[in-house]
C-alpha cells in the first residue's frame, strides 16, 4: 500500500478505532460499511433474470424480498407488465431496453 504521511496516519488510526491488526481487514470492514451505506445507489434496481416464450422476467430489487415481474409482449407487438396494468411502467421500459428483447421483438414485426 502506497500512502503519503498524512493518509498513512489516517489509515492507522482507523485500524486502531476498529480494532484490527491486519490492513486487508481494515479494507473490508470499510468497503462492507460504504456498501451498506450506498447500496440503493450502486445496485441497479431491475435486473434481466430470464427471456421466455412469454416475453422476459425482470427481477425488481425494490421489493423485499426482491421480486420476478413477467413483462409478456402480444403477437401485435405490445407489452404487459404483470405487476403495474400500465403500458409504460418501469419494468417494460426497462424490458425494452435489453437488446435480446429488442431483437427477438423486430423479428415478430
């Protein structure tokens, strides 16, 4: 680890405040803490899970536990979230954004 004085200070007294004798340890209990802390920021909310028959499923974080929504496009091209009864919610927004979906839904056409 290549720090300058005043960081190296830095980096023992959170070693001493946690406790710790091993650096790697300091990393990790600090990388565990700003993940904890920024989660909702770095975790995408809506996640591609599977592309079936039916159309895709989108695995939504927002819901605890997290949650499978079917997003099912129709023979004339349109979509239906199971979940929302809007043809412009998130999910098929979101649906609509995966270029399998975009491909295999230009090929219906």
């Amino acid at each position: 680890m290549d720090l300058d004085g005043v960081e190296a200070e830095h980096f023992k007294f959170i070693k001493r405040f946690l406790g710790v004798k091993n650096d790697t340890e300091v990393v990790r209990v600090l990388l565990r803490q700003y993940w904890r802390q920024h989660k909702e920021e770095l975790e995408p909310s809506l996640q591609h899970f599977n592309l079936n028959e039916e159309g895709v499923m989108i695995l939504d974080h927002s819901f605890t536990p997290p949650r499978i929504i079917q997003v099912s496009f129709t023979p004339d091209g349109t979509a239906e979230c199971e979940l929302c009864d809007s043809p412009t919610c998130r999910h098929i927004q979101f649906a609509l954004s995966i270029p399998e979906v975009t491909e295999i839904l230009s090929k219906r056409r």
